[in-house]
C-alpha cells in the first residue's frame, strides 16, 4: 500500500510531488515488483488533490518503466521493476577508466596553473576586453532587424558559414589586413579554439613533429599534442620567432606561429623571416597555422599585413577571431584556407558541430558591411591605445627603473620583465599582488620547459590592458611598486 495520506498532503501538492513519492517507495521496495498502487480516483481523494494531477504522475511513472497501466485494470509496479540505484554514498569511481589514446593524452594535460582573479579586484588579464566597449546598442538593433527578417522554415546552414558573413569577410580582410582570398576559402568556427582543434585534428597523426613558438600559446600546443603530436619548441627573440632555429630535417608537418604580435613577448616578425618561414614551408612540404588574435590593434601606424598575404604556394592556414575586438562570448572566427584544404576543413567542420550560430554570423555581416564594424574598431583602437598609455607611464613613474617592458607595438598586453627579481619569484608576486586586490600573471608556464627556461632569466608578468580603466591602471601598478619592493628588501 501506498503510504501517503492526508497529513502529507499539504507537502504534495503537485503530480512531481506524487511522482518522487511513489518512485522513490519502488526503489525501496515498499511497493514490490507487481504490487498494486491506487487508482489515480482514490489516491486523488486521499491526497486531496486532482484525479488529473494523479493520472499525469501514473503516466509519467509507466513511460519510464516503473508502473504498467492498462484501461479497465489495476495498475501495477512492473515486473521486473526498473533498477534503481539505492539511496546512500556515491558508487567509487572506476580507479583507471577506460580511454581513446586522445582521451589519455587529454588526461595528462597539465591543468592551468591560475585563475583569474577575484571580482572588484584591477585585473590586468590579458584576452580579456571591457564589457563597456561591447557595442551593446548597435549589436541589438541588428539583432532585432534580423529576427524581423527570419525565413518561415529553419533549417541548418553550411557547415562553412552564412554565405553573407564570408562575403562580408573577403571584403573586409581585403582592406584592414591585405588578405588575398576569395569567400569560398573562408571557413567560420567558434573562435580560434576551434579552428586550433580542426588543425590538430585534420593535420597531424600521432607521432608527427610540430613546430611551435617558445615561449608560446600554450593551449594551441595543447591541441596539437591532444591530437598525438610531438612539440618541436623554436625559441623566440625581440622579433618573434627565430627562424634560423627551425627544424631542417622535415620532422615537422606544421608551424604555429603569431607573427603580427608574438604570444606573449610582442615581436612583429619581419618581413625577412617571413619569407624564410614560407621558404622553411615550401621545401619541407609544411603547413603554417597564421594566428592572427590581435593583428587588428597596432599603434602609431597601420597594421601590418598578414602573413598569409604573401603566400605564392598555398602554405598559410590564417586565423582569425572577434574576441578582441567585440567579445570573447561570441565564439564567433574564422579560417582562410589553401584551396587544397577547403573540402576537408569544411567536411571535419560538419562533424564536429554543423556550423556556428546563424543569427549571430548574420547580424556580424550586416554590421561588417555597413561600415560600423571598422569604425567600432577604429574607436576600440584609440581607446586600447589610451590604455596601453596610462599603463606604460606608470611602470615609467612607479616602477624601479630597470624594468622592461616589450610587445608595446601591437595587441591588448605588454611584457614586464623585473630583472631584480628571479623568475622562481614570480609565483609569490602574483599572489602578493592577488592579495592586495590586483591580478598579474607570470611568463613562465608558456615556456616549452618552464624549469630550465627560469634558470637563464628574470620574472616576467604579462599585462593585459584592454579590460582595465586608465584610472585602475595607475592604481594597480602603484599597489603591484609596492609588492616589488617588499620583495626586493
């Protein structure tokens, strides 16, 4: 028999109600396999409730398995009733589950070693943006108008994009980065990530040779090793990657490089070794995976081209993003391929999800095509550039002299180098720093081998700014002058 009565009544009120009550006295076996249960009129008297509150419940229970009801006869527990889990601790988790070989090399993957900091505190996160700076109003306004314009019948996009986004794209890259491509060339994904992942995945087996800027990106290295890839680290100078210390012996299927703006130093390679890197490509039947994350931001003068704009071989595989010049929330890059890779690229894209969010690429083309995307980076831009400002004159004013500073040129983050502090230091200052309510974060975990790269160097902080008020940006720096001196007693 059921127990539920009218003193619990007040406590059911509801079908779920009846429906937690009645499965959780299956489980337990107060109500056997078989057993009888009210029908829905009794038990809706009792209870005080509705018959069809009862009769939703009962349905409910036999679509899952646990009653079978039949017009005309009592319904019954089914028989063998639906194993249920007992109440009580958690069942031990497998000691070593069961994984693919990517799933294993995920595994391994050390996690971050830091977190961005508290709330309130003046955080020089570096890839972070300004919500301020979100063009809010506009973004909706076309937003609504696309919504107005939404076909009768929805169905899936090319797995390549919205045609109207690559358009928009060709013309714009064309203009504000001198990329030489035609829209069918033009693959949008959800953000660098992404495209990183289809690059590991449709480029490298296990055991292939990549090779990859140190210090550098590290979670585009992560990809490429998830996928089995080996880590072929090619330092890194004042300009960006040293080609002269590429590999020469054709181990390696691709490069990773960031030649408009060095992750995290701040080198813009020149156009001497791009031209060897292209050269290194074409006689070791390579790719180059262009990450172009903050090309749009360059100060003083125009940006400089793109990599991928003076490819003759098809060698390029060019990268680019809105997180920083709209959000990181949007998911929303995009890829321009060698003609060889678009059907292959397009095909892994279909697999992995479809395509990207269609009214989000729609109303992005709108706004490219009308003109207000340039000009939304245009005001970003000397914003950014206010900002990098405020933050260079107070390492100027506030910092001990020998600092240094580089990746000035380009991009939403500087380099500081403190040649007074070891780099073993780092991690205490950034915790002093977090303490006081600012967040920095240290050079040392993008390096191929953090351990021996610390034995040869000072402490380095990378700065983001693009997030960070000018009127913060003073004060952060003068609380950060203090955390360095204590250290440095």
């Amino acid at each position: 028999m059921v127990q539920l009565n009218k003193a619990s009544s007040g406590a059911l009120g509801t079908g779920q109600r009846i429906y937690a009550l009645l499965r959780a006295q299956i489980a337990d076996g107060t109500l056997p396999a078989g057993a009888p249960v009210p029908s829905t009129r009794a038990l809706a008297a009792d209870l005080g409730v509705s018959r069809t509150t009862v009769t939703s419940a009962y349905e409910q229970l036999a679509a899952e398995g646990f009653l079978v009801i039949s017009a005309g006869r009592v319904a019954r527990v089914a028989t063998p009733p639906m194993p249920l889990a007992p109440p009580g601790p958690a069942r031990a988790a497998r000691a070593s589950p069961s994984l693919s070989g990517y799933g294993r090399r995920v595994a391994d993957l050390p996690m971050p070693v830091f977190a961005p900091a508290k709330s309130g505190s003046i955080d020089f996160l570096y890839g972070a943006v300004s919500a301020r700076d979100f063009p809010s109003l506009i973004w909706k306004r076309a937003y609504q108008t696309e919504l107005r314009h939404q076909p009768d019948s929805l169905y899936y996009v090319a797995p390549e994009g919205d045609a109207s986004l690559r358009r928009a794209l060709q013309a714009y890259l064309g203009r504000a980065r001198g990329l030489v491509c035609d829209s069918e060339q033009i693959v949008v994904v959800n953000g660098t990530q992404q495209a990183l992942d289809l690059c590991a995945r449709v480029l490298l087996d296990a055991g292939n040779a990549f090779a990859f800027e140190d210090p550098g990106y590290l979670i585009a290295r992560h990809c490429f090793e998830a996928s089995g890839g080996v880590p072929l680290p090619v330092p890194v100078d004042e300009h960006g990657l040293d080609t002269r210390r590429l590999p020469a012996d054709g181990r390696a299927r691709l490069a990773y490089v960031t030649p408009s703006h060095q992750f995290p130093l701040g080198g813009v390679l020149p156009v001497g070794r791009r031209l060897e890197l292209l050269d290194w490509a074409q006689r070791h039947d390579a790719w180059i995976i262009e990450d172009d994350y903050d090309g749009e931001f360059r100060y003083g003068q125009r940006p400089i081209d793109a990599l991928q704009s003076i490819d003759s071989n098809g060698r390029v595989i060019y990268i680019g993003t809105f997180s920083k010049a709209l959000s990181p929330h949007l998911r929303l890059g995009y890829m321009i391929l060698p003609h060889d890779l678009v059907p292959v690229f397009r095909q892994a894209k279909r697999l992995s999800d479809r395509h990207c969010a269609v009214i989000d690429q729609r109303v992005l083309a709108s706004l490219i095509e009308g003109g207000v995307y340039e000009r939304h980076v245009r005001r970003v831009r000397r914003e950014y550039e206010r900002r990098r400002a405020a933050l260079l004159d107070a390492i100027a004013h506030l910092l001990p002299r020998s600092a240094q500073v580089t990746g000035t040129a380009a991009g939403l983050h500087i380099t500081l180098w403190l040649p007074f502090l070891d780099s073993n230091d780092e991690a205490a200052l950034m915790a002093a720093a977090r303490d006081l309510g600012v967040g920095v974060y240290p050079v040392s975990p993008l390096y191929a081998a953090p351990k021996v790269a610390a034995q040869t160097r000072p402490a380095g902080l990378i700065l983001g700014y693009a997030s960070v008020p000018v009127d913060e940006i003073r004060k952060g720096i003068r609380i950060l002058a203090g955390v360095i001196g204590h250290l440095t007693r």
